[in-house]
C-alpha cells in the first residue's frame, strides 16, 4: 500500500521524469537517501516501470492522430499483435479490452495514407471502428 509520501514521490515524476532525487527529496520533506530507497522499493513492486518522456507525435511529423478499436474475427491473437508491433514507433499505446472490441490502439502516422495502408493490414485479422483524435485533454491535477 502507498502511503501519502510515496504518492508525492510518484506525483513529481509524473509531472517530470527527470527529477534529481535531491529534488524530490526537498519537496517531499526527506533525506535523498530515504527517497532513493523508496524509488528502489517503488521500482522493485514494479510500480514504477520506467522513466520515460512524452513526445508531442504531432511534432515529429506524425499529425494524424486516431484510435482504432479492434474486435478479432479469429481466436488466436498471436498474428494479429505481431502486425500491430510491427508497426512500432505509430502504436503509442495498445490494450486488450473487455467490453466493445478485442482490442484499443492509439496511433499516430503522417498522413491518411498510411493509415490506409495500416488498416488494409489490419483486415486480415479483425473488424474495426477508428476515431480521430481532435485534441487531448488535459487533466488538472488540482480539482479533485
């Protein structure tokens, strides 16, 4: 369980990755060897992951943004993720769904052409419904 600190830690790497844990430690009140043990911990739970940066796709090149939800029409799925994480650097995120569809994929490409020629792949494997994204929406942290 975390307690209110561990949830400090996580809040400031969020919001930056790049944190020095001397930083961190001075907003949240302790030693930077307290806080390097609590990332340690943190990281060995496997609640944090990886440090990792967000890239604005849109700005390298990429301004087709769309989600595609996937719904199989075969049972094995092992094919189908194969060609998805083929398409590595325009899957920013894919998750397997209960619910409507197998499948959620956000993506990003340059153009509606080669988003075509994804979805001309893609009906080997499933049905589909994209939606194209206008605008993300920022959440403020600060309202509850």
């Amino acid at each position: 369980m975390l307690d209110q600190t561990d949830r400090q830690i996580l809040e400031l790497l969020s919001d930056n990755s790049r944190l020095k844990v001397k930083e961190i430690a001075e907003q949240v009140h302790l030693t930077a060897p307290a806080v390097s043990a609590r990332l340690q911990k943190l990281e060995e739970k496997g609640i944090i992951r990886a440090y990792t940066i967000d890239i604005d796709r849109s700005q390298t090149g990429c301004a087709v943004h769309v989600v595609v939800t996937v719904t199989l029409n075969q049972p094995h799925h092992t094919a189908y993720q194969a060609y998805v994480h083929s398409f590595g650097y325009q899957v920013a995120r894919h998750y397997r769904t209960a619910g409507a569809g197998c499948y959620m994929i956000e993506l990003y490409f340059p153009n509606n052409e080669d988003l075509a020629v994804f979805l001309d792949g893609l009906e080997a494997f499933a049905s589909y419904q994209v939606a194209s994204v206008v605008n993300v929406v920022q959440i403020d942290k600060e309202k509850p």
